[in-house]
C-alpha cells in the first residue's frame, strides 16, 4: 500500500449496548489503516439515539476499550455535546430551502409505502415516499401552530438538482455513483431529537477532518446519503472502507443483544485480550464467522 500523508480515520460506536467483538473489529479496521500510513485514529461516541443514552454503557465502553489495549489519538468527541454545531448545520440547510417539516408518524409511512405497493428497502427501512413535501405553507402553519410534532426532511430531488449524481469511493467496491433521488427524503433532524445520525456523522467526520472511513457494510447504503450532503454542504468527502459483518454459524449477524459476543463477557469467562484478538482473526480467516 503506498504511504498516504495524513491518513485520519476514526472509530464512532454508538454506546447502547455493551462493545460486542464486531465493535473491535470495526475499532482495529480503523486503527489498523491509520497506523499502516502513520496516520490517526480518533474516537467519537454516538450517542444521539436515546438508546445510546446509558452512562454505564459508556463507562463499560471506555474500560473494554482499555482492557483491549485499544488506543486513540486527540480529542473525544461526544454527539450529545454539539447540538449548537448541528442546529447551525440544520440552519444552512434550510436558509438553501432543502429541508421541510414531516408530521408522519412510522406506522403511516409504512402504510403509505405499502400502498404504493413498495417493499422496505434492505438497509435503509422505509424509505420515505414525499407525503409532506407537498404540503401547502397553511397546513404547515396549522400543524405547527396545533404543536403536531414532527421532524425535518431533506428534500433529496433538491439536492439532486442541485449538485447531480456525484462519485465517492470504496476502498473495496471501487468508485460509486450517488444518485441522491433514491433513497427518499431523510430525516435530519428527529421528532424527539433536533439532529439525526446521517446529519451528525457527516458533520463530524468533516470537523474531526477524517480522511478514511472505515465502517460494517451495513452502512453501504447510508454513504451515498452522506456523499449527498457532503455535497451541498460543501464538505471534503473521505474515501470509505466498509467491511464485511461477522456472523454466526448459522449465518446470522452477530447483534448487540447477543451478550455473550460482548466483551464485557469473554472478559469475564477469563478470556485475555490477545486470545479474543486471536478468535476474530480466526473468524475473519473463515469469511467472518464467529464461532466462540
Ligand atoms: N455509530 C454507528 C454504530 O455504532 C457507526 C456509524 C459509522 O461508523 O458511521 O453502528
């Protein structure tokens, strides 16, 4: 691999559950990448998602990470601190007229797609049809005005006027093409919550300067979303790296609720870091496969 300058990558788990071996594997894809160019590695915690919102998952985070003798560079950053930076984003976006209000609630999203005779899309979920994009400014007004809650979308047929179809690409998969119309009008900023997980990630990994991204496969789909916005934000866009999923033997993603993934868990069946270390070699020789 040529030496590549400045190499910045990071490691983003969203603490909602105890680190599970596919976090390490994420953590040492991104540590691994950055000391091959002698680059760094940062650490950012997700925890916008109110699931993520468990200080003793947080803790148990740090002292997993620890035990592993997994380490970072500079600064920490943690979501819930940065609210001012991603209403300013939120501002941008909707001074451009790229953003409306959505008063729908999930079931009626999934009803509407239903009756469009649609199908859930494989890792995005439902993608959403426009229902409020063609709301008249007095209903908005109406809603608004009776406190109906809602969220704010990204007018994606917009930004493709805007900015086209542009490229970014996988370190594994080559160069993509972004067709930003396809993965309907995403919330950025949530009923419960003023900020969403595609805002967040693009606006940080731009403020933290990162140049790599290194990331489960299961968020291929999401990165034409963050070109997207890379792209009408104005932001540099990293190249992105996304990893295959560890399985089970029966083929199955290996999920936070399995707890006996956890690390917290071979920590405690007297496993040592190296041998857990060993264990995930092994299961990425078998194409992925986890079988301790
Ligand atoms: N926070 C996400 C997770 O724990 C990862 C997001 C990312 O790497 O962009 O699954």
């Amino acid at each position: 691999m040529p030496h590549l300058t400045a190499v910045i990558t990071r490691f983003a788990p969203s603490p909602s559950g105890p680190l599970h071996v596919g976090h390490l594997l994420a953590a040492l894809q991104a540590r691994k990448l950055a000391d091959v160019h002698g680059g760094k590695c940062l650490l950012r915690v997700e925890d916008i998602d109110e699931r993520a919102q468990h200080p003793e998952y947080l803790e148990l985070m740090y002292e997993d990470l620890s035990w592993l003798g997994l380490s970072f560079d500079g600064e920490i950053i943690v979501q819930t601190r940065r609210f001012d930076v991603y209403s300013s984003v939120l501002e941008k976006l909707r001074d451009m007229d790229l953003l409306y209000p959505c008063f729908c609630t999930r079931t009626e999203i999934r009803n509407q797609v239903a009756e469009m005779g649609r199908a859930p899309h494989a890792t995005l979920g439902y993608l959403y049809p426009g229902t409020c994009r063609n709301l008249s400014s007095d209903e908005v007004a109406e809603k608004m005005a009776a406190g109906v809650p809602h969220s704010w979308r990204l007018d994606m047929q917009r930004v493709q006027d805007l900015i086209g179809c542009p490229r970014w690409h996988d370190m594994r998969r080559g160069t993509q093409r972004c067709v930003p119309s396809a993965y309907g009008d995403v919330v950025l900023a949530r009923k419960d919550f003023p900020a969403s997980y595609h805002l967040c990630v693009v606006v940080d990994d731009a403020s933290q300067g990162v140049t790599h991204v290194t990331r489960g496969a299961d968020l291929f789909d999401a990165t034409h979303i963050h070109r997207a916005l890379q792209g009408v934000l104005g932001l540099p866009v990293p190249q992105y790296c996304h990893h295959a999923l560890l399985r089970d033997n029966a083929g199955k993603r290996l999920a936070k609720r399995d707890g006996a993934r956890s690390i917290a868990s071979l920590r405690a069946a007297g496993f040592t870091p190296q041998q857990v270390r060993n264990s995930l070699h092994i299961a990425l020789q078998r194409g992925g496969i986890w079988e301790v």
